[in-house]
C-alpha cells in the first residue's frame, strides 16, 4: 500500500506530490497488440502504489488518428480504442484511488485534430461561418493569397499554415497550426471554445478525475492581427521576456483564472500542471499565482547542464520566483518529448539537447557515468522542496534508444523536418518490466504483435523483475528515496537553505535535520560534521564523504 494513502483526503497534496508520468501507449499492453492500454496500465496500479508516487498524470487517451501520438484530439470525452474504454477508465481511477493514487489527465486546449466534428464542420461551412470561428482561418496573402498569412512556423517544422479549398475545388482559407497540420489551433477568444473546454473538464472531474496537465499552457493566445515574428527569437537568447506573437502572451492568465475558479468548485478541489515553456522563473510563477494554476513545470531545472553552478543557479531562480507568488516549485528530470537524462548526462557536460543531428549523438558518450548522474539527480530531485516528476522508465534508469531504425520513427517531426530530426521516439519505447527478451513483459497476457517501437536486448538487466531486490539499482534507489520523502518531516513542500560546499559540490539543509550534498566535481566531497548517512546514490567511502557525481542524504543532530 502507498505510504501516502493516509493522506488521501489532504488539500494540499499537490504542493509536495511526487507524479509518475504514464506515456499510456508505452506503459503495460494488456490485449497483446503491441500497444500499452488502460487495461495493463490496471493491472500494473500496485506497482505504481508500492514505488511510492503520490499521482499519476497520464498523457492523451482520446480518441486520437494519432498524428501526435494522442495530442491530435477528436473527440475529448471519450477513450481511443486502442486504450480501452470509458467504463476502463472509470474503474481504474476508482482503483487508483483505493491504492492512494490520484489522477491527472492531459488536456490539450491550443489545437484540436482535424478529424474533429469542430473542425469537418468547419471546412464543410466554410468562410465568415460561425463554425470557422472557432479555428484561426485567414485569407492568404500576396497574389492570389497563395502566401501564408503570416511568417508564423510549425514547431516541428514548415509554416504554421495550411490552406483548405473553398468547397468548390478552388484554393480557399488557410487555417493555423502551431503543431502539424493536422492539429489546427483553436480561438481563445471565442467564448464557445472556453465554454466547450469548461465542459470537457467537468466531465472528467465528475468522474473523479484529479487534476489536468495543461498541454502547450504557453500557447493559447495569439496577439491581435497575428502580426509576423520577424526577428523575434524563441527561445530567446536573453532571459528578458519579449513580446512574441504566440508565445507566453498575457492574455492567457485570464484563462486559467476562470479554470481554478472551475476547479476550485469541487469540494475536494482538482489541480493543474502548466506545461508552459517561457522565458525565465519570473514568467513562469506568472502561470501559478494564487488565483491561477496550482503548479507549472520547472523545465529551466530539466536543462540545467550537470554542473554545480548553474545548477544552483537554476535552483536559487525558481524557488525565489515560485516564493513570490506562494507557490511550490516542481522538479522535473525528463518527460516524453526530451532526451532522457542518462543520455544527456553521458555526453559532456553542456550538452542539453542531443535530438537536433544525428552528429550530436557521435558525441563521446559515457553511460556508465550517465547513471551515476542520474542517481544524483533523482535524490536531488526528491529532496528539494515542493513536488516532482518522474517519467516512466526513469526509475529503472533507461536510456534514450538511440538507434532506431529510421524506417520506425512516428515522430511526425521526422517527417516535417524534412528527416533531420530523429524526434522523440527514443524516449518512448516501451518499458521493460520481466524476463530474458522483448517484450520483457510489457505485453501481459501473451504477445501477439511486437511493442510498437523494438526494445534494446540491453533492457534485460533493467526490468523490474531484475532490480527488484538489488540494492544498488535504480529502482531500489526510487523506492528507498520515496519511502524516506514520505516519512522524513523536513521533505516535500517547504523551506532549504544552502550550507557551505566545496566548489563543484551542492549542499543544502531542510529543517528538522536532514542534509542533502551533490557532489558534481571529480573530488570527494566531505560529509557534514557529526551527520548520520541515511543513504546514498553512490557507493560511499567509509568516511561518510560523498564521491563524484553522487548525492547523499543525512540526517543531522
Ligand atoms: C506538448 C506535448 O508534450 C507534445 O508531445 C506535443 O507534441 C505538443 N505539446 C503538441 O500538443
Ligand atoms: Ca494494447
């Protein structure tokens, strides 16, 4: 049983919850078609329970052509049926919830699919209409209005724009999409959208639902007249904020102010994660002032190169922005769009994003000492304050799968970037969970299809069943870690101040008595004088010091 259960009925778990992040299709397949489910995401909920998470936010299940991997959404208060259905998903939240574990879903309000009924209707009415207000369409420019509106581009590549006929065969609107062209942009401004999305969310809060993920939170209002971007930078290259036409725009905080409004309705109140890339801490607090979201996640932490000085840096930023405005911080190593970070710390030390050329993964890389970081990270992770991410697969120390075969990748950035860019397929292989050989379990009852991205034979010495038991693993380090956050006083949501570090090395106290030092330099790092050990990512000298790249948790008197 989860530890935390007893404080189910607590208000204000969300300020120091640790949230496990199931990317559904990859998780547990329970019908042996190769793809993860509701049904082996049920059978694996005690597994969940026992690591000791707080929550579970779990990526788009709707009904979805599966353009972006669920993020093309065509109908929101339903299940896709490769996951299941709604009568799956109301038992395993009622499940859930009897093991201690909330839920969270994903909500997707910046675009819709192009399959959705909003959106046939909208080309099947064509301009001026009501139905075409609801989407961002425009006429084109230059002759003929065969340009684009605008210089606005797709975030995985070409314009943000695609022109539909006009119902007579001839070239007509064009509609905007900030992601592929199958996922056109909605209207904020309309108060149908607002109405439409305030409904969809009920319907999942009445059913029991926890709390949303708020997909592209930073995306929602476009600035008026859709000006060009011109030279605008994003992601900028200063931290100051600039005004870009689509991103981090101010009007979206009216939004989320009637969302917690919403949300606050509910007697046991549902909480929000904003995924909102912007500029600096200060405009991210901006999403999680009082009467907004509950929490955002920190991704300036998640990039942040393993090296003691930015690091604390990264850290200092967003406890003091998220200290402005009384909200807790979160911390986040990873998720299903980034590199793991097993495979961004192997590479040197600067080294952030490694999806861009095929040419950055030629870096020397050493993943014996990308574990090691990892380690590090997590304990550090799960001590500072307020609340954490982990991303499925994290626990048991995966690598990105770095070495697809090319013909594999469903990514639609590979394709829209012309096959540059690899994408994000090699952080959302299936995980691995028993046994000798793919599907190393991920299939429950007997494979009949093959996962739908191939695991690395390496996996075999990950698996559950592997770590399970051995202190040294990953998971052990997960478990022990999350079972000592829950029972230790000064952990969770809260207040650290920094102790005096040898340079290159990370040292903090929470109150009452407990130290957490990261050693991020080649040299050993001293203990605290007079501290108890109470464990450690590394293995430790027999003096209580912490060597490189670990971190070690101490209680002090
Ligand atoms: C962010 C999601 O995490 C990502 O997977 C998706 O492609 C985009 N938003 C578009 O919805
Ligand atoms: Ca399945």
């Amino acid at each position: 049983m989860n530890s935390n259960a007893s404080n189910f009925g607590h208000r204000s778990w969300w300020r120091s919850a640790v949230i496990y992040q199931v990317y559904i299709r990859s998780f547990a397949d329970g019908n042996g078609d190769g793809i993860g489910d509701i049904a082996g995401l049920r059978a694996r909920l005690p597994y969940l329970a026992e690591l000791g998470v707080d929550a579970l936010w779990i990526n788009p299940w709707y009904p979805s052509p599966m353009k972006d991997a669920g993020y093309d959404v065509s109908d929101f208060r339903a299940i896709e049926p490769l996951f299941g259905t709604l009568d799956d998903a109301r038992e395993m939240i009622a499940e859930a919830h009897e093991l201690g574990l909330r839920i969270l879903l994903d909500i997707v309000p910046n675009h819709l699919s192009d399959q959705h009924a909003w959106f046939q209707a909208a080309l099947a009415a064509g301009p001026g209409s009501r139905e075409r207000a609801r989407f961002i369409f425009r006429d084109g420019r230059g002759p003929g209005g065969d340009e684009p509106p605008n210089d606005w581009l797709s975030n995985f590549g070409g314009p943000a724009w695609t022109r539909v006929s006009d119902g007579n065969g001839k070239p007509g609107e064009w509609y905007l999409h900030l992601f592929t062209p199958e996922q056109p942009d909605v209207d904020w401004t309309n108060p149908e959208v607002r109405e439409e999305f305030d409904q969809t969310m009920r319907f999942w809060f009445d059913m029991g639902v926890d709390g949303f993920r708020i997909d592209v939170a930073h995306g929602l209002a476009k600035a008026e007249g859709l000006p060009d971007i011109g030279s605008t930078a994003w992601p900028p290259v200063s931290s100051e904020r600039v005004d870009h036409p689509h991103w981090d725009r101010d009007e979206v905080h009216d939004i989320y102010r009637a969302w917690r409004a919403l949300a606050d309705d509910y007697e046991d109140p549902r909480v929000f994660v904003a995924e909102a890339w912007v500029h600096n801490p200060e405009r991210l607090a901006m999403y999680v002032r009082d009467d907004e979201l509950h929490t955002a996640f920190n991704f300036d932490f998640l990039l942040a190169p393993w090296l003691a000085e930015p690091m604390r840096d990264s850290i200092i930023a967003s406890l003091e922005a998220h200290e402005g405005v009384g909200a807790p911080p979160t911390w986040v190593l990873c998720n299903h769009d980034t590199v793991r970070e097993v495979s961004r710390y192997a590479r040197p030390q600067g080294v952030r994003e490694l999806r861009h050329l095929d040419d950055l993964l030629e870096l020397p890389a050493d993943f014996e000492l990308g574990v090691k970081r990892a380690r590090a990270a997590a304990l550090l992770m799960l001590c500072l304050p307020g609340g954490a991410y982990v991303y499925q697969g994290e626990e048991l120390g995966l690598a990105e799968v770095e070495d697809l075969p090319k013909e594999l990748l469903q990514d639609p950035g590979w394709k829209q970037s012309g096959y540059t860019l690899r994408g994000r397929d090699g952080c959302r292989v299936p995980i691995p969970w028993s046994g000798q050989e793919p599907p190393f379990g991920f299939t429950l009852n007997g494979a009949t299809a093959a996962p739908w991205l191939p695991q690395p034979l390496s996996w075999r010495a990950l698996t559950v069943q592997a770590q399970t038991g051995d202190q040294r693993s990953m998971l052990e380090l997960y478990r022990r870690a999350l079972r000592l956050r829950h029972e230790h006083p000064a952990l969770g949501d809260g207040a650290m101040r920094w102790i005096d570090a040898p340079e290159g090395a990370l040292a903090f106290a929470r109150d009452p008595g407990f130290v957490c030092v990261v050693n991020m330099s080649a040299a050993h790092a001293p203990g605290p004088p007079g501290a108890e050990l109470l464990f450690s990512s590394g293995e430790l000298a027999g003096d209580g010091g912490v060597p490189a790249d670990t971190t070690a948790w101490f209680s002090t008197p």
